[in-house]
C-alpha cells in the first residue's frame, strides 16, 4: 500500500499519466505510478492522446481512459485536499484564470 496525494494540474499529460503510466512505476518516489500498476491498453491511450491536439479525440480516449481506471480502480482516493475558492467579478488574478487552480499563489491577486 502507498499514500500520496495526487493533483493532475491543468491538462491529463501533467498529472494523470505520471500516476498510472506503466513506465512512471519508480518505488518509493512521490507522484509517480507509487501503486506500481500496469495496463497496456492504458499505456496506448495515454500516448495516443498525449500526441494529438484534436479536441474530440482526447475527450474520446480520455473517457475510455476514465471507465478503465473506474473499472480497475488501481487508485482509491481516501481523502481529499480541503481547496478554497473565492470569486469575485472585482478580483482580477484569481485562481480560476490560472493553470495552478486553487494552487495559485496570491500574490498578484488585485481588486479593481
């Protein structure tokens, strides 16, 4: 058994495939496949979407992607972080216009 805490950041190639690609599994090293689980078929689809920039085909291979793990379920998550969000129209830099979502730092954070 392994803990970690996984965030997939903006895009799947950042997060999702680090956490169940066959080729991540490094024992003992943060964020990477710590579960040590393999599937081929996973493997090709995270490469084949990885290396393609058609909208509808990613959404495809990504929700194939999605039923195998919710299938497999080789990840349960037992937790999850407690993220706060405030929004404002006044607020300008605030986390949903960044790629680090409730990660953003604040600083550059302003009220118009």
């Amino acid at each position: 058994m392994t803990m970690d805490n996984v965030f997939n950041w903006g895009d799947p190639v950042i997060g999702v495939h680090r956490t169940y690609s066959s080729d991540n599994i490094k024992e003992g090293v943060i964020w990477s496949n710590t579960q040590q689980y393999s599937n081929d078929r996973v493997d090709a689809i995270m490469e084949e979407a990885g290396a393609t920039n058609d909208p509808a085909k990613r959404t495809a291979l990504y929700a194939e992607l999605q039923q195998i793990l919710a299938d497999e379920l080789p990840l349960y998550p037992i937790f999850a972080s407690p993220y706060h969000t405030v929004s404002s129209i006044s607020a300008v830099g605030n986390a949903s216009d960044s790629i680090w979502g409730t990660s953003t730092p604040l600083d550059r954070v302003y009220l118009k």
